[in-house]
C-alpha cells in the first residue's frame, strides 16, 4: 500500500472529502471483515488463506485487463529484481492473513487489533534500521514504549507474546518491500496473487480429489463465503488506492488508526473477548506511543512552515 501514498502530493486535494469516503470505507471494511471470518469457523485458518489468495488473484486478474494494465503487468513481471522482491511480499501478506485469520478462529482479535496499533512503530524502526533515516527523540521514545507494551503483554500472558509482534513485523516488512519496488498497488497485488495462483490452485484441486478440503461441498453458502473472499479482499485495497490519492499523508496516516479501533470494539463489545486492565495497560503504551509520533510529526509541519 505504501507506494501509493508515497505519490500522493501534498498540496493538490481538491477532492479531499471524496477521499476520506474512500479511504474510511477501506479501513471500514478490513475492521469489520473479522465477522466475515468467522461465518467459516469450520475451515481451518490456512485453508481460507488459500482460498483468499486464489480467489483475489482471479479477481484482480480481471480487473487488471479492464483497466488496461495486462502489458504493463506483464512487462514488471519481466523485472528481475522486481519479481524477486514482489515473491518475497507475497509471501509476507499471505503470513500476515493467515495471522489475522488465525486470530478469528481463535478468539484473539484484541491481540490482532494490537499488532495494527503497533505496525506504523514497526515501520518507524524498520525505516531507521534498513533505510537509515533519522529519528527524533520523540520517536525513539515511541519505539520504545512500543516495546514495553509488549513486555507487559508478556507478563500478561506468562510467555513470551507473538501473534500482536507477528501481524505488525509481516506486514511492517511487507511495507518495507512495497516502499522499496516501484509497482502500482493494485498491479503489485495481482502480481503477487498471480504468483501463489498456481500452487493454491494446485492445492485446492488436491483437496477436492482427496474429499478433505472445504471446497466444493455441499454447503453452497460456505462455497459462495470462499469464493467470495477474493473479492473481499480486492475491494478494499481498491477504495485505499482511490481515497490516497485524494488526501493528504497526514489525514491518511490519521485515518490508518480507524481500522484496529473498530477490531478491537467488535472483539469486545460484540464478540465477547476480554479486555483486561493489562490490556488497557498495553494499549495504552502503544496509543502514547502513536500520540508522540503524532506530536512529533505536527512539531516538525510547524517549523517547516515557520522557517
């Protein structure tokens, strides 16, 4: 997703509202898709991961060739160090949907909702680490209330925590690799999709012959639920594209934070999961956290403007 942001200027919005229509029903969407989820409790998280990733490579497939960009899709795939670094992506986002999917069936969307909260830190880290960027005072102090939140999450659980660390290292990784290949997010997803095709393909049509895969069945409902998980997850990333390119970075990075909030209400507001006062302690070190950078971010827009 990132490279999209990365071209959206700065001072030329004048479709801004447009775009946080957009943007918010993106975010929307991929914080309530967990009850989509668990409308298929009887399929195991890996399987709904193949099936995610195969039915979205058919639906972005498609897309590609209404939109134009078969030749231009064909000609990045060509790349070699840009096919090298979109296998390595591809692997990273089927991780972290497998993660979050995981944590559906599992009862543990708090902790997912906490790996989003902590991924922009992710990222802050992995920018300072990989790319050598400057950090200020304030963001150090960011990364390291990040990880005392998951310290206290340790003391929490009586282990060490890894779903929260997982979700936000794939996807901050993932980010990582898109900021670094120069491929339109929507071409990047087909590409990456289109990799894993033959083999979730392959793997569907063994279960199928074998009778122990999900699909097809008898269970039309649950046919249609995975078929249409490509589409599910293909829409959104769709509406982000559309939505960044309208608004400025820093209403996108406020709007980012949309998503895990409505995660964490449904977990325990709709579906039952506890919050403890640990947790509050948790997500509590990794809001002030995101307030410093936030506070950190508006200090340096105020000098610029000043000097």
């Amino acid at each position: 997703m990132t490279d999209i942001v990365a071209d959206v200027e700065a001072d030329d919005h004048p479709e801004e509202g447009k775009g946080i229509l957009f943007a918010t029903s993106a975010y929307a969407i991929w914080g309530v898709v967990p009850l989509y989820w668990r409308l298929l409790a009887g399929v195991g998280p890996i399987e709904i991961t193949i099936h995610r990733v195969l039915w979205c490579a058919i639906t972005v497939a498609l897309v590609t060739l209404a939109r134009g960009r078969f030749w231009h899709v064909m000609s990045v795939v060509r790349t070699r160090h840009i096919i090298g670094g979109l296998v390595i992506s591809s692997l990273l986002v089927t991780a972290n949907w497998t993660i979050f999917i995981y944590c559906v069936s599992t009862h543990q969307l708090v902790e997912a909702s906490l790996g989003y909260y902590m991924t922009p830190l992710v990222s802050i880290a992995l920018g300072v680490a990989l790319l050598g960027e400057k950090v200020s005072r304030l963001r150090l102090a960011a990364i390291g209330l990040a990880g005392t939140a998951v310290i206290v999450q340790s003391f929490s659980l009586g282990h060490i925590p890894w779903i929260a660390p997982a979700l936000a290292l794939t996807f901050g990784f993932y980010g990582y690799m898109r900021k670094l290949i120069p491929v339109d997010a929507l071409d990047g997803l087909t590409i990456e999709t289109c990799l894993l095709f033959p083999l979730t393909l392959a793997i569907v049509m063994v279960l199928a012959l074998e009778g122990t895969g999900a699909f097809p069945s008898s269970n039309l409902s649950r046919d249609a639920l995975l078929v249409g998980s490509g589409p599910l997850t293909a829409v959104p990333l769709v509406l982000f594209a559309a939505g960044a390119r309208r608004v400025r970075l820093t209403t996108l990075g406020f709007l980012q934070y949309f998503s895990p909030s409505i995660t964490l209400l449904l977990a325990t507001l709709v579906l039952g999961e506890a919050f403890t006062r640990l947790d509050l302690l948790t997500f509590a070190c990794v809001w002030a956290a995101l307030v410093l950078v936030g506070v950190e971010s508006q200090l340096a827009r105020s000098a610029l403007r000043s000097s």
